[in-house]
C-alpha cells in the first residue's frame, strides 16, 4: 500500500467518522437550551480550532528540527501541516459566522476564537506565500523553517493579546480547572468530534506528503551525489 | 595551509564539485582553468566558507581570519570613499585601530588609488573598482587569497599590475586559489595548475616548466577525454 | 558577548553613516510620517467621533508603516556590490551581523518616531506632555520587539521575487501583540488612567522582546548562510 493510499483511507476513516460524529449529535445529543440546532457546529468549529493551532505547532516543530537535522523528510511534513492547518482555520473562519448570525446576531465579530484563527490563517497564508516565493530548494526549506518557528511562538502571544482584549466568545466550557460544564452527552459528542478530526489532520497530511514526495522527486530528489 | 578531501555539491541536477581533493602548501599559487559552469565559483566559495558542501570537507588554516576573497562583485559600499571602506573592511577583520589609517593609505597608494581616496566608490570606474576590491581583500594582509576571475573586467596594463602584485603577494609565503577560463592568463603565477570541467578536477598538478601554449594544449586534451 | 557587541556595533555606525550620507530614506519616511498623519485627520469625521479616541491607534498604525519603510532597506543595502556576502565570509559573526543591523533599524526607526510624535502632538492636539515619559517607555517597547521579527524577516525577502509585497505579509501577523498592546496602554496613557492599570499588557510587550530578540539572534544565521 503507498503512502498516498494509506492517506486517502485514514482521510476516509475521518470522513466516516465525522458523518457518524454528525448522526450521534443530531440524533442521540440533547438540543441545547438557549442556542438550539445552531450550537450543533459546535462540534466542528471547536475540534477544527484546536487543530489549525496544534498543525502550526508541529510546523515550528518541525522546522526547528529541520534547521538542526536537515532531513527534508521533516520539511515537508512541515509544509503539508501548514497546508491542513490552513483548511483547518478556514473551517473555523466559515463555521464561526454560521453559528455566529443566529446567536449572536452578526456573522462576524471579533471574539477571541475567530480573531486568533484569523491571525492564525494569515501566519499560515504568509508561510505558504513565502515557500511559493523562493525557487531554490534548500533556500526554501531553511526560510520555511524560520517563519515556522516564529509563527509557532506567535501563537500564545495572539492568544495572549486577544485574551487581554475583551471577549463576548463563550469561555471555556471544555478545557478549564473546573469539571466540564458540558452535559455529558455533549461532552462525548465533541469528544467523539475531536478524534475524528485528529484522524483526519493524520490522514490530510499523510496525503499531502505522498504528493510531496511525488513532487519533489525530479527536482531534489536525485539532486546529486551527497 | 589550504587543503579540500573529496568535497561534493549539487545545485539541484546541476553538479558543481565532484570528488575535488588537493592541498596546497605555502608560497603554493593553484590557477584553477576551466570553461564557465565548471564548478570553478563554487569551489571557492566552499574554501571561503559560503557556501557548505554536500560531501566532504575543506580547510584553510586560520579560519575566516586568514582569508582574502575578491570575486566579479567588489564588497564595498558605493557610498562610502574607499577609504572609508577599508578601514570599515579593517575592523571587522579586527585590524587594530592604530594600524587601520596607515595600511589603508599604503594600499590605496599601492594600487594607484591615492588620488580618488576619498572620493565615493559609487563614482569611480569600472577598473579603478576592482583596484578597491583588491585593496579591500588585502587589508587584513590575509595569508591565503582566493581570486574569483581576478583579471575580468580589467585592461591589459591593469591586468599586467595585478599579475606583478600577485608576485609579490606569493613572494611573502602566502597561498592563492585563482580561478580562470582564460589559460593565458595566470598562469605564469602558478606553481600547480588544475584542470576543472563539470565540477571534477581531470587534471592536477605543479606546472613545472611548461608554458602556457603546453598547458592550453593540455587543457584542451583533459576536456575533451572526459566529454568522451 | 563583548566581542559579539563591538561587531554589531561596526556594522550599526556604517549603516548609519551611510544613511546620513544619502538621507534620502529618511527624508522619504519623514514625508511619508508627515502625509500618513495629515490622511488620518482627514479621514475620520470629527463631529461623530473625538479625536482622542482614534489617537492612539493613529500613532502606532503610522509609525508601524513607516517602520515597514525602514526595514524594506536595512539589506538592500548589502546587496548593492555583493556586500553581503563579503560580510558572510569576513570574521564577523552572525548574532554580531543580526544585532548591528537591529540597532541600526531601531535608531532609523526612532528618529521617524522623534519626528513624528512632535507633528502627531501637533496636528491631533492630544496633551502628551504629562504622559511623555511614559509613552516614550511604551514606544521603546512595542518598537523593539517588531523591528526585532522585521529585521529577521527583512533578511530573507531580500533574496524573494516582490520582496517589497513579501515584507507587509509576513510581518503584520507578527505586528498584531505589540501594535495592540501599544494602542492599549497609549490610550490608557492620553485617558490619565495609571499605567498600573495596563499591566497585563507590558508584561506582554516584555515577554514579546525578549523571546523575539533571543529566537531572531539564533535564527538569523539560518536565513543567511548557505
């Protein structure tokens, strides 16, 4: 089985997932009281969120890794994370208004989650912009790895700032000290959602690195003795 | 002082070094001839230390400190006055301060540039440049010189100063590195000469009392064998 | 360390000796400081909204464009005769190389600040004196830490297609906490409410310096040599 297989089932497994994911929340999940269906997307946009930042994460990892090791495998694992991390926020940037028109009467506010994710998609945009910019491979690799690293450390600044500044975002309901405050069907739905997604971050960049590979091939792979 | 073991590098397909291993000792002139492409920009760029090799290693006794570097661009900046340059030049090689002033004058007076000292480099003429780019490769009296197309650009009476300048640059026990696709030129500085073409050395070794026409000829020869 | 300062200070007084010497930039970003702040007057409406309540984010969305001017030349002007890579093959090392070329955009950048506060003061008539310690803090601060990324990022577009274009997009993301938080405490500052009261966002302009003086002088090398 290639790689490029073994991406496409992980991706198909996800979908599968995030279908199943779907049924269980709007058959077997309570509706919530005061938001209604809209708070549904609940289940994509947070999952979807945690994993745009999570991608950039791995993108500083791995750079920084890269500097040091310079294995090109690491590289481009690097430039697929940012690729899914991409779609990621634009998924939270297209789900955050649908569910934000109905509670919050508008489709787009400056909360704290949609502001980051925003800042977030331009670092990313910024990165993919940079590596379409440079020819040079090696070039490349080793600029791609010093905005990853930077953007990796931009991002709890962002949240940070955007903390400071005043939120009319939901807080926390999951994540903080306290027992969740989700009802524990709710908390199970998004649980479920949130493993799916990580499968499907696995099966995205499995994917997009196979391409990779395939692509690189005429031009570094046999790139010469040494 | 100056020695390469097997160095490697590619430029995407493109191979620039190929198995390239020599050393040369003091007072040792290599002229390094080969068509353009050949990998000749490279090599001195991988002793300079710009450029890291794919594969294997290059060494110039002294480090960054020792080395005199002069390519097709001068290093200096249009703005200031050559002397200015030079003495810029000179701290960041970490000349003393009191020598700075001094061996600044004695090179611009050495290279024929006293009378435009002071002047911005943005102003003088293409080989009153390389003169400064000289001066400025010179100004930290480095003991290893590597001479990227040192005569491009220059005319024959200026060619033919450089050419005694770098005699007696040899002369003090120093090493240089020159490349050249023009086998006439150089070539009687040499002490070894080596025969580059698609990044390999086919050829290397002292000159010995060969005139230039024998080693053209011979050039020709090495080239051709390693195309067939 | 010491060694590394008297580097980085060469390479800082030639740079600027060569900025005096042509003043053309500078006189541009004065102009340019000086037509950014007229265009702001005029584009607001002075009877819907006070001018103090715009002041703040005036000042730093001008000083941070006029920066942007500033960091586009800080390595153009190696390139000129290849200067650069003489730089590169000379002794000098590359946190040396980083920390000259950071002063010497923190010194171009503050004069188009010593410029531009006085018209600022000027035209928009916001009563800085008694705040005028204060905010010079705040301006050294927020200064600091995104000329630090653009002088980091300024290395590697020089070497890019639309470098000019490249700049802007990369570095504004990274512009987000230190720009917020400037805007933050100025208009805690021009409001006369205690800069204790802003504390959260010093700390953040601290901690942004710091961490991106320290990661761009690691970095640095990697966006230079070969």
């Amino acid at each position: 089985m290639t790689l490029l297989a073994k991406g496409r089932a992980i991706t198909l497994l996800g979908l599968c997932g995030l279908v199943g994911v779907y049924v269980r929340a709007l058959a077997f999940t309570p509706v919530e009281r005061v938001q209604g269906l809209a708070q549904k997307i609940y289940y994509l946009h947070v999952p979807a969120a945690i994993w745009a930042e999570t991608a950039m994460i791995f993108v500083g990892l791995a750079g920084a890794f890269y500097l040091f090791l310079k294995d090109e495998r690491l590289d481009r694992f690097a430039a697929s994370s940012a690729e899914v991390g991409t779609v990621f926020a634009t998924i939270v940037l297209t789900t955050g208004p649908i569910w934000g028109k109905p509670i919050w009467g508008t489709w787009w506010t400056w909360d704290a989650r949609l502001t980051s994710t925003l800042l977030l998609f331009f670092v990313y945009v910024g990165y993919l912009l940079l590596r379409a910019a440079v020819v040079d491979p090696f070039l490349r690799s080793r600029y791609a790895a010093v905005l990853g690293i930077c953007g990796m450390f931009l991002v709890p600044f962002i949240h940070f700032s955007v903390y400071l500044f005043r939120t009319l975002h939901p807080g926390p309901i999951v994540l903080k000290p306290s027992a969740p405050s989700l009802p524990a069907p709710m908390l199970v739905t998004w649980a479920v959602s949130v493993a799916v997604f990580t499968v499907l971050y696995v099966g995205f960049v499995t994917q997009r690195y196979a391409l990779a590979v395939r692509g690189a091939a005429p031009e570094r792979g046999e790139a010469g003795p040494g | 002082m100056v020695s390469a073991e097997g160095l490697r590098h590619a430029y995407g397909a493109v191979v620039a070094l190929d198995d390239v291993s020599f050393t040369l000792g003091p007072g040792h002139t290599l002229a390094i001839f080969g068509p353009n492409g050949a990998g000749k920009t490279t090599l001195l760029r991988v002793l300079a230390g710009l450029v890291r090799p794919n594969g294997g290693s290059a060494r110039v006794a002294g480090g960054r400190h020792a080395i005199g570097w002069i390519d097709h661009q001068s290093h200096l900046y249009g703005d200031l006055s050559v002397r200015e340059n030079l003495e810029f030049w000179a701290t960041l090689y970490g000349v003393p301060r009191a020598a700075r002033a001094p061996r600044a004058t004695a090179l611009v007076k050495r290279l024929g540039l006293a009378a435009r000292a002071d002047t911005p480099v943005r102003t003088l003429s293409r080989g009153l440049m390389q003169r400064a780019a000289i001066a400025r490769a010179l100004i930290h009296e480095p003991p290893v010189l590597l001479l990227d197309e040192p005569f491009t650009g220059l005319d024959l009476a200026a060619a033919a100063e450089l050419r005694a300048l770098l005699a007696e640059l040899r002369g003090a026990g120093r090493v240089v590195v020159l490349t050249t696709h023009n086998v006439d030129e150089g070539v009687e500085l040499a002490s070894d000469v080596a025969f580059q073409h698609r990044g390999r050395f086919v050829a290397f070794g002292p000159r010995g009392t060969r005139s230039a026409a024998e080693i053209a000829a011979a050039y020709r020869q090495a080239v051709r064998t390693d195309d067939a | 360390m010491r060694e590394t300062l008297r580097e980085a200070w060469t390479i800082a007084r030639k740079d600027l000796v060569l900025e005096f010497r042509t003043r053309t930039a500078l006189l541009s970003a004065f102009v340019f400081t000086a037509l950014v702040l007229t265009v702001f007057y005029f584009g607001r409406d002075p009877t819907a909204v006070a001018t103090i309540d715009l002041a703040p984010s005036i000042l730093w969305v001008t000083f941070t464009f006029a920066a942007m001017l500033a960091l586009n030349r800080a390595f153009q002007l190696e390139l000129e005769h290849g200067a650069l890579d003489g730089l590169l093959v000379s002794p000098l090392s590359r946190p040396g190389l980083y920390l000259g070329k950071l002063v010497a955009n923190l010194a171009f950048v503050a004069l188009i600040e010593a410029v531009g506060l006085p018209l600022f003061v000027l035209f928009f008539d916001v009563p800085v004196w008694p705040v005028l310690l204060p905010l010079l803090g705040v301006m050294a601060l927020a200064t600091t830490g995104f000329v630090a990324v653009g002088t980091l990022f300024s290395a590697m577009v020089i070497r890019m297609r639309f470098a000019e274009l490249m700049l802007p997009v990369l570095l504004l993301p990274f512009l987000f906490p230190p720009l917020l938080g400037a805007v933050q405490i100025t208009a805690r500052l021009f409001g006369g409410r205690p800069l204790s009261e802003a504390g959260g966002w010093l700390r953040l302009l601290a901690a942004y310096d710091i961490l991106f003086v320290s990661l761009a002088t690691l970095l640095f090398r990697h966006t230079v040599d070969e």
